[in-house]
C-alpha cells in the first residue's frame, strides 16, 4: 500500500469535472488511477455519470454533424465504406445504401 499516499483525494466538483471529459489532460492518469483503488471516490464518479446520462437521455435526438463523425472515423482509422450507416443519408456519398433517404429507426 505504499502507493496510496502518491493520489490525492478529489472532490465531487473534481470528479464530476473528469466524468463530464472536462478535466486537464495531465490530472486524466492520476483521477483515473484514484478511481480504481479508491471505492467511495468511483462511486462518486458513477454517480455523476448517471446523473449526466440522464440528462442526456432527456434531449431530444439529433444526428450528429459530418465534422463530428468524420473525426470519429478518422480516430478510429476507419474509411466511409467502413462504416455502418446509421442516421440520415450523407448528401455527399454515392453510396448506394444510403441513397434510399429512408427515415432512421
């Protein structure tokens, strides 16, 4: 248990701050590494993440922007014909299977 004096304890304001990805990236490790050895401060942090969830939960659904998944696709490495179509059809693909225009389910 010699590492436990190296992480500092978080408040909730902290761990709301890091569920919500709005944490400073040098700090991301340490809440993270505190979170799986710290049982009261992980719990702390799910129940920020459910109470976002449901506050996500309650607006309504949009699809998301190009800008938004074309940097998800390059993230992942992934080319337009790799992805699954989901949402409204791209005005900008030739791709047949998106080229119904059918309403998303």
């Amino acid at each position: 248990m010699s590492n436990h004096h190296k992480h500092r304890s978080y408040s909730d304001d902290e761990i709301a701050r890091y569920v919500l990805g709005l944490d400073m990236p040098d700090r991301v490790a340490d809440i993270q590494s505190r979170l799986a050895h710290d049982n009261a401060a992980a719990a702390r942090a799910l129940k920020w993440e459910a109470y976002f969830l449901g506050i996500v939960d309650a607006l309504p659904a949009q699809p998301a922007p190009d800008a938004v998944l074309d940097r998800i696709r390059q993230s992942l490495g992934m080319e337009m014909e790799d992805m699954p179509v989901m949402g409204e059809s791209r005005t900008d693909g030739a791709d047949p299977r998106t080229a119904s225009g059918d309403e998303p389910s």
